[in-house]
C-alpha cells in the first residue's frame, strides 16, 4: 500500500503506512527502509533517502537486494556531491555481490567516478 501511495504522488500517506508497518524478517526490513528511501527521494530529501538505502543494503541477507539498495545509495551520494562514497559503494557491488544484476554494469559507473 505505500507503494501504492508513493507511486501516486501521497507522500505522506506513504510515509505514515511505512511508518506503522512492522515487518517479520530481514527481506521485509531491507524493503521498509528502501521504501522510507523511495519516499524521502522523491521528496528530494537526498541525505535522508542515502541513509535509507544504506541501512536496507546491511539489513538484509539477499545479495540482490543488497545490491539494489547499495547502488541507489552511491546514486544519492553522487547527488549530494560525495563521490568518494559513492565509488566505494560501487566499488563494494563490484567485489561483493558480482553475481547480482546490478554489478553486470557497475564498471560504468565506477569509471565515470575515477
């Protein structure tokens, strides 16, 4: 449902759904904060959304949401004007999860950075 929210442009009733939600399990908590990150995107807030996304990339043990989470991290970070973060962030997909979907092009990124 906050999807649901978000996608419509309801930012606060997205923000005050994903606050009451209480999720089971490491994949649903990854995906909470994702979400907050999401929501505090499109909001502009991009300091707040990057910590989003950085606490759901360690609060999971999918390497694929990891990922996924960690890239839209170092994307907020090149944002704020911090690339140094943002490459080690790429960096960390590169070496840590080179299976996933996001490491196929991660080197694009890495060497726009460098």
């Amino acid at each position: 449902t906050a999807v649901s929210y978000l996608q419509m442009g309801q930012f606060g009733e997205a923000m005050d759904y994903i606050n009451d939600f209480s999720p089971d399990g490491k994949i649903t908590a990854a995906m909470k904060f994702g979400i907050l990150g999401d929501i505090y995107s499109e909001k502009n807030e991009m300091d707040r959304a990057s910590k989003s996304y950085l606490k759901a990339s360690e609060s999971t043990e999918s390497d694929f949401l990891a990922s996924y989470y960690l890239k839209k991290y170092a994307e907020c970070m090149e944002e704020l004007g911090d690339n140094e973060k943002a490459l080690a962030a790429y960096e960390k997909i590169k070496s840590k999860y080179p299976q996933t979907a996001d490491a196929r092009y991660i080197d694009m990124y890495i060497n726009r950075l460098k």
